[in-house]
C-alpha cells in the first residue's frame, strides 16, 4: 500500500518525552503542520468522544509508523506508537484518524528531524497552529501527561 492511499484517513502526531523530566516536545514539519506526513485539510475540527464513528475496518497504528519510518527514512526501532491514544478529525473530506508514536530516545532527536526539514517545539511554541491541531496537541499532552 503506498504511503498516500495509507494517510488518506489516518495521521500521526510524533512526539519525544523525557524519561527523568516532563520535557515534552511535538515534531513539526518545515509546513508548520504537527500531523504527519501531511496536514489536516483546510476546515477541520476535533470530534468529542462521543461523536466518534466507529469504523468497522481498522488499521494498527504500526502500519503507520512503519510507514513514516520508510517515509523520512528512520530507524525502525526509532518510534513507538502510543497505546491508547486514537482521535477523530472531522474533515471536508470525512474523518481522519490521528495516532500518537513516540522518539525512544534518551535525548531529543534535533539534528536527526532538522535534516528532515522537521523541528521538536514545546507546546507553547505551538501556539497559533489550526484549532484542530491545537485540541489535538492538547489531548496528546494530557494522555502523555496523565497516563
């Protein structure tokens, strides 16, 4: 399956935590988008929970992350997807699927993302971003934070 057909409903958000601080930073493309390997369509929003649509056919997170790995050419053991963490954007287009992996690395990967034309920022950094990358930059920070 190649990479566009695969991202056509579903995302993911790349963060790095770290283990002894609560450092948490999000990857952002050089676009300024956070969802990979593309942005949101224009209009999009963040579903509540309960307005979720249950999908009858489902795709496991890793298929993404190996993906991606392929995409910016990474380490397969470079990313971990984020048990738990599923969100619903409802787009123009229907609903998109965002997914959280996350950089096990003792320290933050700067170099290896600035030569992806990708940079790691704080959530405050992010500020003025969509509102829906905003909720869902929220909603990341708060299952990492709390979980």
């Amino acid at each position: 399956m190649n990479t566009n057909n695969l991202f056509q409903n579903h995302r993911l958000l790349l963060y790095y935590k770290g283990d002894i601080s609560a450092l948490m930073l999000f990857a952002q493309q050089a676009n300024g988008s956070v969802c990979f390997p593309t942005a949101l369509p224009l209009l999009s929003s963040a579903l509540e929970q309960e307005a979720f649509e249950n999908s009858k056919v489902s795709l496991h997170p890793s298929v993404l992350v190996n993906a991606i790995n392929q995409h910016f050419q990474l380490d397969n053991d470079l990313l971990q997807v984020e048990a738990g963490f599923s969100e619903q954007i409802d787009t123009p287009s229907g609903i998109i699927t965002v997914h959280m992996a996350r950089f096990k690395l003792l320290d933050p990967p700067h170099q290896l993302l600035q030569s992806r034309e990708c940079s790691l920022k704080t959530l405050p950094e992010l500020r003025g971003r969509p509102p829906a990358e905003m909720e869902l930059l929220r909603r990341a920070y708060v299952q990492v934070m709390e979980g």
